[in-house]
C-alpha cells in the first residue's frame, strides 16, 4: 500500500513568513519520522504546483498571516477539491478578522475585553483610549501589530501609525488584568492549560513571543485547576462557534476573580520548537510525529 502523500505549505508572503517557515519545516520532519512521504511548497512562489497535486494528498497549509491564515489558499485548495489541514475558507475569513470574531463569540455569550472597531480617525477620539488599552490590527496575527498602552497619556504616535499602516481598521480594547494563558484545541478536544509569564519589564509581544525570555508554564502556577478545565471548555466552545476543524488556539486573561476572558483565536497556530501548540501537545504525551499523524487522519476522515 502506497504511503499517504503530505504536502506542507510554508513561507507565503505575510509579515509572519519567517516564522512560518520554521513551523513549516518542523512539520515536515515530523511528518518523515511519521512515515509520510513529504513534498514542500511555498505559496509565495505562486500557487501552480496545486493543479498537479493528487486528489489523495493531505495539504497541511502551515501558513500565518495574510494569504495563509484568511482563506484565500483555503478557497483555492476548495477549487481544487483538495483535502487540507484547518478551518475552511469561511471560518479562516471570520476568524482572522479580530472585529468579526468579537461580533460571533459575543453572539453566543463567550465573554470578551471590552472594545470596538476604529479607523485611525476614531481611535483617539473614543474615551477607551484615554485608559490602559491594547490596539491591534483587525486582521493580522502572531502578535505583530498588537500596541500595549498602559499609560495613555505616553503613547507614541509612531507605534499608532505603523498600526494602521499594516490595516486602516483596528481593535481597541480594554487592557484586562490578570493572568495570560492559551488553551490548544485538537480536533474538538481542549489540551492541557499554558500558563505565560511575559518578562516583568514586557509585554506578550511579538518579541518576547520568539526571544526564549517568555515563560510557558505547563501546568500553571497560577491558575486553579477548577479554572483551567473551565479555560478548557471555554476554548472548545470557541473552537465549535467561530467553524473551525483540527485545531485552534484561543488566548484568554483569568481575572483576578477567575473569571476568564477570551482574547482572541488562532487557526493556524505556530509549529516551530518554540511554538505553545506542539507544547501543549506535548505534555499531553503527544509528540510531533504522532500530532502529524493525527493531523492527516482528521483531514482523511473529513475530505
């Protein structure tokens, strides 16, 4: 019997490309040691190499970003009646856009910051920004184009500008207090709680997202065990409302009460040996080859 043919997509062309590429090259040895006969692409060199792809191969879109996050190779994967890996081309356009997220999850009574949409005209004329706020790209991720403001009357209009530069919308929200965690979704199934711990002097950043100084805490130190199994049914119901399939990732705050507040959902996680996806993933026992593995089955069961 022939080996199942995986093809991994890595790079395109998004801000987030090189981190993209790493998560793309761990998959694609993880998928080897599983067995797997492995072609690589990246869509920045042109989507063509789909047309000559067998009806049988499981495509693993590892992409972030525009272009590989927000449906638009999830649409022409759909043309092409080909099996992939992730939410389909609808629930990857509402879940990249932050503004469209926060309209469904609070549809469905999923407790998120307090916020809105704004232009770069709105944004410093709404009294939220005259208190502790983030600001954020609408559509966007990895924590690039994400603006922690604690102080308000120190804002660096430079930093503003780049915001809106990457998106002429973005999200203002309420800065919430408390503990950040992430809750990794496979399949419809929650892994165990991360617990992190930016640098006392930082944020959650884009940066400290990649520079080993963050802290990923598996289980939490800070976080009742009644609270993370409410974080982990709390991430399901987001995965299930927002359409997603195979996995997600949904960041939260816990209050100083442990209530929780969802801050946003990723559907295309990262994957390198950095990545909190493959750590939670591990401390549940589930190694790269063996998360490949149960990848391509659930793409197999659902094409």
């Amino acid at each position: 019997m022939p080996k199942t043919e995986v093809v991994v997509l890595g790079g395109g062309n998004s801000p987030e490309r090189e981190v993209s590429l790493r998560s793309a090259i761990a998959v694609a040895k993880a998928a080897r040691a599983a067995g797997f006969t492995v072609q690589e692409y990246d869509p920045a060199d042109g989507l063509d190499f789909l047309d000559a792809l067998s009806k049988d191969a499981v495509v693993l879109p590892i992409l972030h970003g525009k272009g590989g996050e927000d449906g638009v190779v999830q649409e022409e994967l759909e043309k092409r009646g080909l099996q992939y890996l992730g939410a389909d081309s609808a629930a990857s356009v509402l879940c990249f856009d932050k503004g469209l997220t926060r309209q469904r999850l609070q549809e469905h009574d999923v407790p998120v910051a307090g916020g809105m949409v704004v232009t770069r005209d709105e944004y410093s004329h709404q009294p939220l920004a005259k208190r502790p706020h983030i600001l954020k790209v609408s559509r966007g991720g990895s924590s690039i184009g994400t603006l922690f403001i604690r102080d308000p009357k120190v804002v660096d209009q430079g930093q503003v500008d780049e915001i809106f530069r990457l998106d002429d919308q973005a999200i203002l929200e309420e800065l919430v207090g408390g503990v950040e965690i992430t809750v990794a979704v496979l399949g419809q199934k929650a892994l165990p709680v991360i617990e992190i711990q930016p640098p006392e002097t930082g944020e959650f950043d884009y940066e400290n997202k990649y520079n080993g100084q963050t802290l990923e805490l598996c289980p939490p130190q800070h976080v009742s065990q009644v609270t993370q199994l409410a974080a982990q049914k709390l991430a399901e119901k987001v995965h299930t409302v927002t359409g997603c399939r195979h996995l997600s990732r949904v960041d939260m705050i816990v209050r100083p009460d442990d209530s929780l507040v969802v801050l946003e959902i990723n559907t295309i996680p990262g994957m390198t040996d950095q990545s909190l996806f493959p750590k939670s993933a591990q401390a549940a026992g589930i190694d790269m080859p063996e998360l490949v593995q149960k990848f391509v089955k659930m793409v197999q069961r659902d094409g």
